[in-house]
C-alpha cells in the first residue's frame, strides 16, 4: 500500500484529485497527520465514513511502535528505541534545554559509513527511512512527552545525506504549513561528508544548519577515524562547506569528538584553528562516550577545557556539550546495539 505520510501537500492534493475527491479533503487528511498527530483513519473526524474505508484500504498510515523508553537519572535526557513496521528498531532522542526541547532522530536503520567510534555503525545498514518514519519519531516524542519539539536534530542512526530524498522530504513536511511548521533555522542536518551531496544540499538554499562531522584536522588522522575520508579529501569536504555557506549564509557547525590520546592534544587544536579560522562557523567539542566495541577513551577534563581555551583564544566561537544521557546508553546506537544484541542472545 501507498504510504500517505510521507506525501507532501501537493502530492496528497493531486492523489485525492486523482481519487475524484476535492482538493481540500488533502488539507484535511494532512492537518491530521502531521499537526493533529492522528495514528489511524478513523480518528480523522472530519472525513466521511466511506472516505475513511477507501482510504484504509488504499493507504498505509505509518506508526512507529514504541518498545522502550529510558530515562537519565542525570539529567532528564529520555531515549527511544523504536520499532518500524517491517521489524527494524531505530532510535531518538528528546533533551530539553531552557530555550526548548530537542529531538534527535535517525535517519537510516543502521549506517555504513563505519565511523570508528560510533555504535551506530557496528551492525552496517539495514535500509533508508522513509519520510514518515522519520517524522513519526518526533510525532511519537512528542505526544509522549506532551511538550512542544522546537528543535529537530538529524544525528542519530545513521548518514542523513546517505538518504537525501527523504531527508528533504521530512524537512518540507516538518517545516511547511500545514504540520508542526517548526523553523527551517530550528533543524540541523549531520553528515560525516559526502562531498557531492554537501553541494547538492547547498544548492537547495534551505535555512537549516549544516554540521560536519569534522573530528580530526588533518587526511592522515580524519582517515584514521573515519573512512569517508578515503573517498572524500578534507580539502574537498572543507570546499564544499565553504561552499554552502556562500548558498545559503548560514554559519557551519564543526563537530569534534574529543578521542583521549588520538585528537586532543595542543597540536591538534592548533592544526584545527589552522584549518577552519577563517570560515564563519561554530565548533562542537563532544568528549566522546566510550563503546565497548571500541578501544578509545574519553579526553580528560583538563585536556577537553586546554582544547577549548585554545580555540577561543583564536576567536573561534565554540562549544562542549553537554554529556547527555551517558547512564543510558547515551552515544548514538548504542541504545538500538545493545537491544539487538539482546534479541539475538534470547
């Protein structure tokens, strides 16, 4: 069946024309779906009973099953792990911070960028997200919760751009009218850098954030960590950053996760400065949540506020975040690993 949430607007409105209805039943499904957050046909109150039945037979309205919920005791941050029709779990993840609540969602059941110190990739892909699945995770958090989502961050499982036509389709559905019309400037976009798709995204001229997975300031040591660096140069992933803030004017993020002994020393925060210093941007140190799977550890304290100092004394606007979540399994896949590890061993 035809998955009806993940339409946008003008495509709901030529199907319902295309079913001989009119066009403002489209408004009326799509106000249900994604402002009034219904989960079935037969709460949209406002349709008729035979459109209701025609509808369930012809559609799919996608629902995330919500199998569990973790709660920090340190500070509040809650985890999701999510079932999707077909079987796969994903996860997300709500933070609230005193300017609002942030959801961070995933965008593909498993990664294959193979990040060295990301649980999300230990497993390889399952598949891409639709768009409703995407979606469906703020839906869900938010009715949770039953506090308003005003941030949206694209960081969790997997590589975003890796699934562009959904991405983008998530981000028209999730900002637009009709919806949650949360702001473009409220949603940031997380890639490891896939060049050609950085430029095809800047070309886009959307108002949403754009944040590098950056985490070393040299090929050598980026290479290390992270393999899209054998395909991608940093010369050429630091182009095309460039080159998205020209289309777009919006400040790039740099995200660095702070690896104790492999990235964090005076000479790599200087080599960082180096690097980005003359771009218009903001740097996120991230200590990097330890995975079992993986010998590295997280920078020493010392070591993480030596890093930052350097940095600000440069001019460089940056910042750490704040360890969220560390008691439940707060690194990205972890949640979703250690669930389906489980699985197996039952």
């Amino acid at each position: 069946m035809t998955d009806i949430k993940s339409m946008t607007l003008a495509c709901l409105q030529d199907e319902m024309e295309r079913q001989g209805e009119k066009k403002f039943r489209a408004k009326q499904i799509y106000s249900w779906m994604h402002e009034k957050l219904a989960e079935s046909f037969d709460e949209m109150t406002s349709l008729s009973k035979d459109l209701k039945s025609r509808l369930s037979r012809s559609y799919s309205l996608v629902n995330l099953t919500l199998v569990q919920v973790k709660v920090s005791g340190q500070d509040g941050t809650s985890k999701f792990l999510f079932r999707l029709p077909d079987g796969n779990v994903i996860e997300s993840v709500l933070m609230r911070y005193h300017y609002g609540n942030s959801v961070c969602i995933s965008s593909q059941a498993g990664c294959r960028m193979g990040c060295r110190f990301c649980a999300s990739t230990l497993g390889g892909l399952e598949r891409n997200l639709a768009p409703s699945e995407m979606l469906d995770q703020v839906y869900q958090i938010q009715k949770w919760s039953k506090e308003r989502v005003h941030n949206v961050v694209v960081m969790g499982t997997g590589e975003p751009l890796d699934n562009y036509e959904s991405l983008l389709t998530f981000i028209e559905i999730l900002t637009g009218e009709g919806g949650l019309h949360i702001s473009q400037r409220n949603i940031t976009v997380s890639t490891c850098g896939i060049v050609p798709m950085i430029r095809k995204l800047a070309d886009e001229k959307l108002q949403i954030t754009l944040a590098l997975s950056l985490h070393a300031a040299t090929q050598e040591k980026r290479k290390s960590l992270m393999p899209i660096a054998n395909k991608y140069s940093l010369e050429e992933v630091m182009d095309a950053c460039r080159y998205y803030f020209e289309q777009t004017k919006r400040r790039i993020t740099f995200e660095y996760s702070l690896v104790g002994g492999v990235n964090d020393s005076r000479e790599d925060a200087e080599k960082l400065i180096r690097l980005i210093r003359p771009m218009n941007c903001h740097v996120n140190l991230i200590p990097v949540n330890p995975v079992k799977e993986r010998a590295y550890v997280q920078s020493k304290r010392d070591m993480i506020m030596n890093f930052k100092n350097a940095l600000e004394k440069s001019g460089i606007n940056v910042s750490i975040r704040r360890e969220m979540g560390r008691d439940i399994d707060g690194a990205c896949g972890q949640l979703r690993k250690s669930y389906m590890d489980m699985e197996k061993g039952g």
